[in-house]
C-alpha cells in the first residue's frame, strides 16, 4: 500500500508568502511604529488582553504576526504570547526585532497547535488574503486551537473590492488584498462556532483606501 501524497499548497499561499519575503525589510520599516498613531486599535487590543487575563491567561497566538510589532504590544500588555507567520522571512525579522519573543512560521489553514490549548488569538489583518471560499476553514481552525471561553480578535478592512498591488517597493511581485464586510464576517464566525462580543469600525485615515474593523469574539465555554 502506498501512503496518501500530501494536497498540494493552495496557491494564494504561494503568492503571500512570495510577496512578503520579498518586501520584508522596507514592511518593517514602514510599519515598526503603526500602532502609535492607530488608538482605537490599541484600545482593541487592550480589552482582548484583558479578557485572556481574567480568564486566567495561557498562552495566546499572533496569527499572521508578520514583522511582530502587534506580538510585542501585547507582550507589553502582559500576555504570554508568541507570533506564526505564513513568510519565513518575515519571521526572521520578527526575531531579529524582538528576540525576546518566539516566532515560528505556519499557516492559518493548518496550524501546529493541539485542539483547544489557546487562551486567545490574533488574526490582525491576517485573512486579507484569503479568498473568500475559504474563509469558512480558516475560523473552523481558529475555532479548534482556542480553549472554551477563549478570545479571538480578527481585523480586516473593509470593503467589496480587491486592492492589487503590483511591485511594492520596487519588487517584482504582486498580491490582492481582499476587503471584507464585517456583517459577512460576523456571520461565517458565527457558523463556525464562535460568538461575536463586540466591533469596531472606524473611518480610513489620512493614506488609508478603506474603512478599518475589527471583531472581537470568543469560543462558548
């Protein structure tokens, strides 16, 4: 009997973790310090590390953690947390820029966690390339890795229409970036088990092409 071969890697993987390695450094550079100007983000993320700390902590993941600057804020917030990322290359900057901290490469499609052993996790612009017929097996992963009672928070930005980007920073790649609605958003969560807590969405800034949301949920205990 010959062992099953492995499913091919869908290609959006491919093309993401192409077009991060690439543009890794000037990324970083860009946006070390984003957080700064983004209050209504940070006040997100606070009430998620508050909800992981009285619930009595564990061990949080920073799905798609890219450079790790989101990974160190909640550090600084007193979370247990270390990032995953789909682009080795970001990975490799994440611990260069907070050695500190772990980061491990991964996808969201199939993460190397053991059912239930999360006391939260962080999609922060993480499913922005993930097309949409997938998106019901990305929060049906979400949903296996958190602990009952666990919180997630999810960002993404808001819209119908891709944005392409075509050679950023000069490199010869190209990436969609998918805009999503949060009432769509709610509703695929919700199926996959999860609850929604709360939102957020807050107008584009000055350099931004779309409304911001984030979604703050939990796995029923």
């Amino acid at each position: 009997m010959t062992e099953l071969e492995p499913a091919p890697e869908p290609g959006f993987l491919r093309t993401t973790r192409a077009f991060y390695d690439a543009i890794a450094t000037e990324y970083g550079d860009r946006y070390r310090d984003s957080l700064v100007a983004q209050p209504l983000e940070r006040a997100m993320l606070g009430a998620f590390a508050e909800l992981v700390q009285g619930a009595g902590g564990g061990t949080v993941a920073d799905i798609g953690c890219g450079e790790g600057r989101v990974t160190a804020h909640l550090s600084a917030l007193g979370l247990s947390v270390y990032g995953i990322d789909l682009s080795p290359q970001m990975v490799a900057l994440a611990r260069r820029t907070h050695p500190e901290l772990r980061f491990e490469v991964g996808s969201l499609l199939e993460l190397d966690v053991p059912d239930g052993t999360l006391a939260g996790a962080l999609a922060w612009y993480s499913i922005i390339h993930t097309p949409q017929e997938l998106l019901p097996e990305v929060f049906a992963e979400l949903h296996r890795v958190l602990a009952p009672g666990a919180p997630l928070l999810v960002a993404f930005q808001v819209g119908d229409e891709p944005l392409h980007i075509d050679r950023p920073f000069g490199h010869e790649v190209s990436l969609d970036f998918h805009r999503r609605q949060p009432d769509r958003i709610a509703e695929l969560l919700g199926r996959a088990g999860l609850v929604v807590r709360a939102r957020m969405v807050r107008e584009p800034e000055e350099g931004e092409g779309a409304a911001q949301a984030c979604l703050l949920v939990r796995k029923p205990a």
